[in-house]
C-alpha cells in the first residue's frame, strides 16, 4: 500500500518533501511525491479569493496522478472553504484528501515565520485528513489528532498522534473497513 503526495497549484516543492517521512512512520506505507498539477478554475470563488474544497477535492480525483496509489493526499497553498464555512484546514473523501497550507503559517495570523510550528501543523492537518480516508471519524479526545480544528489554536492543541482508540484502528485497518 502506498500513498502519493500531489502538489495541486504552485507549493514549495520543500513543503511537501517535510511530510514524506511523518507521513510513512505514521501509516507505515510508502510515500512519493508526484507531478504538479494545475487549480481547478471552477474551484475559485473570486468573491471570497478562496478555493471550494469539495471541488479541488474531485478535481485530484479526476487527475490521472493518483492511478496505482492506494491513498492520495493533494497539498495546496490556496485558501479553502466549504459551503457555509469561514474556511478548511483540509477535507477528505474516500480514498483522496486534500489539504492547504495557507493558514497554517505564523505569518497568515501576522506573526514572524516560526518553520518548525508551520511543519507541525502540516503534518497534524495531513495526517487527519489522511486518517479519515482510511475510515476514522472525527474523535472526541482533544488531544488526538482525528479531533476536528475549527481555529488554528485547536490544530496547535491537538499535535499529530492518534489516540489509544484511534491508533489501532489505522494500524489494523478496522476503521477503513466500516
């Protein structure tokens, strides 16, 4: 089983390089990164200057990028929204997910750059959507990383592990088969 990172837009080619490693230790599969690919016009809300999130997620679905990888995680750095939301750190579907990492950045909240807190949000916000592809709803334990993040704060809070309900599900696969 393998999972493929693909950068959707124009993203540090270094951004997505940092998640590779976690990523693999965390689900103890392969992970590569694969071609660029363009954002979807139809995804921009030129009104809000934000992405819609279901669709950027269709889209990667669509890509012909993710044929032969058993999980698919798209990396942006566009603002997404969801229909009756301010804004998504990330969303997830069945087997593909995506995430942004325009709000996980000091200097989008207007402070100094600090890289080890953007790459600790990055791997939080790729690791939780990821868990959801493999079946993991969101988790009620604050500190595990299925909690669900409606402010930075809470992404900050919550940090990248599973929690002991949560961990053995990935590892076993039990959640993907519900």
């Amino acid at each position: 089983m393998s999972i493929i990172l693909i950068p959707i837009g124009k993203v540090n080619p270094a951004d997505i390089t940092m998640l590779e490693e976690p990523l693999e230790a965390v689900f103890s599969r392969a992970v590569v990164t694969g071609k660029r690919i363009a954002l979807p016009a139809a995804a921009r809300n030129a009104a809000r200057n934000q992405y819609d999130a279901e669709v950027m997620l269709e889209f990667l679905s669509l890509s012909g990028e993710t044929a032969g990888y058993d999980r698919v995680l798209g990396v942006t750095d566009v603002d997404l929204y969801l229909p009756g939301m301010n804004f998504v750190f990330g969303l997830a579907g069945r087997r593909n997910a995506v995430i942004s990492l325009h709000r996980l950045r000091q200097s989008f909240y207007g402070l100094p750059e600090d890289t080890e807190v953007f790459r600790r949000r990055a791997i939080v916000e790729a690791v939780h959507e990821l868990g959801h592809t493999f079946g993991l709803p969101h988790c009620e334990d604050p500190r595990c990383v299925m909690h669900f993040s409606n402010t930075i704060a809470e992404t900050d809070r919550k940090g990248p592990a599973f929690c002991m309900v949560c961990h053995p599900r990935v590892k076993t696969g039990e959640a993907a088969r519900r």
